[in-house]
C-alpha cells in the first residue's frame, strides 16, 4: 500500500481494536497519549512560520496606526526640543505595544510547537490532539468516528473530528472539557486540527484522510 504522496506505508501503531457499544460489551476508553508518535504513516505538524507571520502582520496592523497619529503629532509640533522628546515616547509607547502583544503570541506559538504533531493518519485509525495548545491526543479507530469535516472561523480553517461516542473527551480532565466545549461552540467537535496553519497542504491532508479512512467514515 503506498501513501497520497507516492511512498509505501509504514505500519500503524494505534490503539487497541474497537468494538462497539452494542451486544453488552461497552467500547473501552479511548487511548491518551501526551503527543502524537512521530513514527506514524501520515503526520501532520504545526506551521510555526505562518501562523507568526500572520499574527505578526496583523499586529502590526493595530500599532502602526496608533504610531501614525502619535507621529503626525510630533511633525506638528514646532519646538524642536519638544519634538525630539515626542519622539522618544512614541518609541517608548510602540516598543511597549510590541512586547505586550508579542509576548503572549510568542507564549502561544511555543506551547503549540512544543506539543508535537497536530494530527496523524493510517490504515487503523487516527491521533489528533484533544486540547489546541497542548501534545495530548486521544487515538480513534476509523469505525469510532462519525464525520469529518471541514470548518472556518475567522482566520482559522480546521479538520473537524466528530467520534461516533460524544463522552469520548469526558475521562480526560476538567481544562481539556472547558476546551472541548469551547471549541463545540465554534466548529461543532471538541477535535480539530489546523488546515491552514499545518506543515502540509489542506488538499495533500484531506487525500490522506480519504485514503486511510478507505470510506469507513463520512467526509464532507
């Protein structure tokens, strides 16, 4: 068997094998782990640069204007004496913009960089993070999922992960059910990965999920 991209597939390591609720016998819980292996057929990671870039241009979006007007000011201004210390305290207001905005954002790309992969696929099933900003996943068989889809909310464009057991996210902590429910709201599942902030294109991502998944779940 070979991959979307051309190269043979390597030997998937999920969870154990699934089994459905019915006939008396309660499917086990699903498998944690604190990130996705790194040896799986398919993997997808996140894309530091684009996300930074963005997030960087549309800081800069909300400050210039602010250094615009402050900068008009000191042009108006007919003391140059005045003007010079103007100018240091626009410096002064922009430089304090920058790290108040870029500090968090630095924060925020390092906890989603440093938690591995976004997403893996194979033959068996799928790893995908339970939680945007931290490495623990949650591993579903292909019976185990409902629907796959695909979400925008503002800039963010997601593969949406609905399992087929909604109490699947419950055992796994109180931050990552506040997540969960937060993200419902938004795209309908509390297991999304990013579409377009992600290592690989969206089309060579959805290939490989519809290789995989070999019809055994819905995607739309």
């Amino acid at each position: 068997m070979t991959t979307p991209t051309g190269h043979p597939s390597q030997p998937f390591h999920g969870g154990p094998a699934f089994h459905h609720p019915r006939g008396g016998h309660p499917a086990p819980p699903a498998p944690v782990v604190r990130r996705i292996p790194e040896d799986q057929p398919f993997v997808v990671r996140p894309g530091l640069a684009k996300r930074g870039f963005v997030s960087m241009g549309i800081m800069l979006i909300l400050i210039l204007p602010i250094a615009f007007l402050a900068s008009l000011g000191i042009v108006n201004s007919a003391d140059p004496e005045l003007r010079s210390q103007a100018a240091l305290g626009v410096l002064g207001v922009v430089a304090c913009l920058l790290a108040l905005v870029g500090l968090p954002l630095g924060i925020q790309l390092w906890l989603i960089g440093s938690g591995g992969p976004l997403l893996a696929v194979g033959p068996a099933g799928l790893w995908i993070r339970t939680r945007p900003t931290r490495g623990q996943a949650i591993w579903l068989p292909w019976e185990g999922v409902a629907q796959i889809s695909r979400r925008r909310w503002s800039l963010e464009k997601m593969v949406v992960v609905k399992p087929r057991d909604s109490q699947v996210l419950q055992h796994l902590g109180v931050f990552t059910r506040v997540d969960s429910a937060t993200l419902n709201a938004f795209y309908g599942s509390g297991l999304v990965a990013s579409l377009n902030f992600a290592s690989r294109p969206e089309k060579e991502i959805m290939a490989a999920i519809a290789h995989y998944s070999a019809g055994r779940c819905r995607i739309t």
